[in-house]
C-alpha cells in the first residue's frame, strides 16, 4: 500500500488535448512485458504509471527498476508502493543484462527505488547491474537514475562513479520551496551536492537532472533551479508536466502549455546546458538513447570550439 499519511483526496484535473497518449497495445508491447516477466524485473514504465509508456516499450525501450518494486520513502508524486522492501535479488544483475541482450539495446537505463534500509542505500547493486551489462554487452551505453542515498551519498556515489556508467541522472524533481510537501524525505541541496561530486570524481561522465512543472512552482524559481544546476555543471536538464497518479496524491495545481515548455526551454540553453528536453510529455527516461547521442555531439561540437 502506498501510505502518504492519508492526505486528502484531491479529484484529477482533465488533461489537456495536448497531454493525452494512447493506452500501450501491440505484439511489441505484449513481448516487453513478458521478457521483463520472465526475468522477474521491475520498471518503472509500469510503476510509475509513465505516460509514454506505449511509444517506448512498441520500440522495445524499457527502463528497469532495480531493487525491488517497494519504496521507503513516500514522495506526495510517486506511484510507487511504499513500504518494507524485499530482500535484494542476487540474480537481478544478471537478470538485467540478459534483458538488454534479449531486447538489443543500444542505450539502457537504469533507475531503482529508494532503499534506505541498505546500509549503503543500494549503490552496491547499482555498480553489480553496471558491471554485468558491461560484460554481456560491452557497446551498450548505460544511463543511471539513482536516489539520493540519503546519510550515504559520498561512499555510495563514488563506488558509483568509479563503475563509470556513461549517464549519471538524478532529478531535484521540484523547486526547494515544495520539498516539504512533494518530497519530504529528501534535501534539495545534498541532490544537488551529489551530482556536483559526480564531475568532481569523474568529469568524463554526463550529469543529467530533471524537474516536474505544474506542482505550483513560480516561474522565477525555475529559473533559480536552471542556475543551481549549471552551478553544479549538469549537463542535461528533463522537464515535464506532473501528473497526478491517484487522488491521493499531490494535486496538479496547473497544466503548463507546450509553448511555456518551448519558452523554459530557451533559457535553459541559454543558461549553457549541453542538452535541454522540454515538453508536457518529457520524462527522465523519455527517447535517452537519441538524447545520450545528442549530448556526446554536443560536448564534441564544444570540444572542438575550445581545441580551434
């Protein structure tokens, strides 16, 4: 059960036209689902009731959830369950390297739960998936999406960094005013912290961050999250509309139009970004594969200007 303290229930707003997609059907879909099923994993497609959920797993995209599918936190935004996780799944390395094999991915990504129970937060299983990949798979490319490892952050992300994945991603999610109500069990300068330690250890890896609109935020503070990232030298800024999962979850206060999305967009590559994704339907994991290969031309591109 996914326990929120029992907040008020708060009807879901209509979406607009330009935020509904089609329920994910199909042969591809179908066979997705029942590899992810037959490897007993986790995604978070599915968990977090992604809306994208049809386009990607039709092209054989799926992001994995390690570390269970039970959470011990219980973020105001989340779909996923919170509770008393189970015991972490030796195999599930293994398991998740076989899967992109079995799928041919070229780019994979990988997030998890929170895991606050483990005493290094789960970092462990993160660098086992890592390097499991690596050995099946060695050109697939790998993205993380990791929690914040709360009281662990500096042996966890260095274990991390040291695994050399090609992506390190973790979203700041909102601006520092909602934390208390949208994400109580977090600090949103140690997230920020831990992705500025990430190019400190290793600078070679892309950092890559994102934020939900629509919780309330004002428009000045989102530019104050754009220049706390680019203070930590984030490369990749995600944003999307939130969406409301269930009636027990935070109310969406309003639906950002694409053209303030277009217009978020703008200062973000003004602010220097190397990569900026920006619609009502972008999520962290959203076309990554198509994203890591833009971001690579792009620090090329920016390479080449400071060699000349």
């Amino acid at each position: 059960m996914n326990d929120l303290s029992s907040p008020p229930i708060a009807p879901r707003a209509r979406k607009p036209d330009w935020i509904r997609v089609k329920a994910p059907t199909g042969k591809v879909v179908a066979e997705t689902r029942e590899l992810m099923r037959a490897k007993s994993l986790t995604t978070v497609c599915e968990e977090a009731a992604c809306p994208n959920i049809g386009e990607c797993w039709s092209k054989k995209h799926a992001t994995v959830m390690i570390l269970g599918d039970t959470c011990t936190r219980a973020c105001a935004f989340c779909n996923v369950k919170t509770g008393m996780p189970r015991a972490v799944d030796p195999m599930e390395p293994a398991h998740v390297a076989e899967a992109a094999a079995a799928m041919g991915l070229q780019h994979i990504v990988i997030t998890s739960v929170d895991r606050d129970d483990l005493p290094d937060g789960g970092a462990s299983q993160f660098v086992k998936v890592i390097h499991a990949i690596r050995a099946a798979n060695p050109t697939t490319t790998i993205e993380i999406l990791t929690p914040d490892f709360r009281n662990k952050a500096q042996a966890a992300v260095e274990s991390i960094v040291e695994a050399r994945p090609d992506v390190y991603n973790h979203n700041l999610e909102t601006v520092p005013r909602l934390y208390p109500t949208i994400r109580p069990g977090a600090r949103y300068y140690a997230s920020l912290r831990l992705l500025e330690s990430v190019k400190r250890h290793d600078p070679s890896i892309f950092t890559k961050s994102g934020v939900m609109l629509g919780l309330g935020e004002e428009r000045m503070e989102v530019h104050q999250v754009m220049d706390d990232m680019r203070s930590a030298d984030i490369d990749f800024l995600t944003m999307g509309q939130y969406l409301q999962p269930t009636p027990r979850h935070a109310k969406v206060a309003d639906f950002v139009t694409p053209k303030a999305f277009d217009a978020f967009a703008a200062i973000a590559r003004a602010k220097g970004f190397l990569l900026v994704a920006s619609s009502p339907l972008t999520r962290s994991s959203y076309h990554a594969g198509d994203d890591f290969a833009k971001m690579r031309a792009a620090r090329e591109t920016q390479l080449a200007k400071v060699r000349a």
